[in-house]
C-alpha cells in the first residue's frame, strides 16, 4: 500500500474549499460589471397578472434595454405568454411591464431580459432576473 503525503492531500482539501465557498457567493449574489441593478415584479391579483422589469446601466454612458416576458409552464418548458419591451437614453433606467389576464389552472413567471450597450452599440452585457413561480 502506498502512502499519499500529507501536504498533496491538504492542498487538494483547500483547493475544493476555495472552489466550493466561490461558487456558493456566486449562488446568492450576481454581479454584473456594468449592471447597476436589475428588477423583476410580479403579482397575480383577482385572474390578472401585474408584471414589471427595470435594467439600471452602471454608467451615464451606457445604454439600457429591457424585455419582460410573462412566461407560462408547458410540459417541462417556459412559453412566453406576452412580453414589454423598452429601452433608455445613456445612463437612464430602463423599465416596462403590463398586466395580462390569467388562464386558471397554470403556472407562470416572469422573466426579465437585459440589455447593456456602449455608445457606439456593442452589446457589453446581457443581465438577467427570473421571479418565482406563482399558480393560479
């Protein structure tokens, strides 16, 4: 039987600790280089779902777009039921959303599509936010 060293074995320990505590910071916190803030709303009241969504650039000379698709489940996939888009001037919030009426019976979401250029138009970016489900 050979013996492995001690030193190769803490290594490999300390390495699967590095790795694991990174990717469990990424889990609970996105950043995005140059996404200030990006929003997801979403609320079903009385069959009518209320969706928003706002992308934020992180500098005046950025240009923000957004999509907000109201998504329902199908199988084991997302269909888009309907969908807002809208963009900003340089350094702006983008936002937009609606309301839809409901079929009873389903699951739905939102998901909200970022979009973040620079002035001459080259798309640096593309954040994005998900709710959580909600059936009705």
């Amino acid at each position: 039987m050979q013996k492995k060293p001690i030193g190769s074995c803490l290594v490999v320990l300390l390495m699967i600790l590095f790795l694991f505590g990174s990717a469990q910071a990424e889990t609970f916190s996105l950043k995005y280089l140059h996404t200030d803030n990006i929003k997801c709303g979403f609320s079903i009241s009385n069959g009518i779902a209320s969706c928003v969504g706002a992308v934020t650039p992180s500098s005046k000379s950025l240009k923000a777009s957004v999509s907000v698709k109201l998504q329902k489940k199908s199988g084991n996939r997302w269909a888009t039921v309907t969908s807002w888009y809208a963009s900003s001037a340089a350094g702006k919030i983008a936002s937009t959303g609606g309301t839809k009426k409901l079929v009873k019976g389903n699951s739905y979401r939102v998901a909200v599509y970022g979009k973040i250029k620079n002035s001459s138009g080259t798309l640096l970016e593309s954040p994005i936010k998900i709710s959580g489900v909600k059936t009705y």
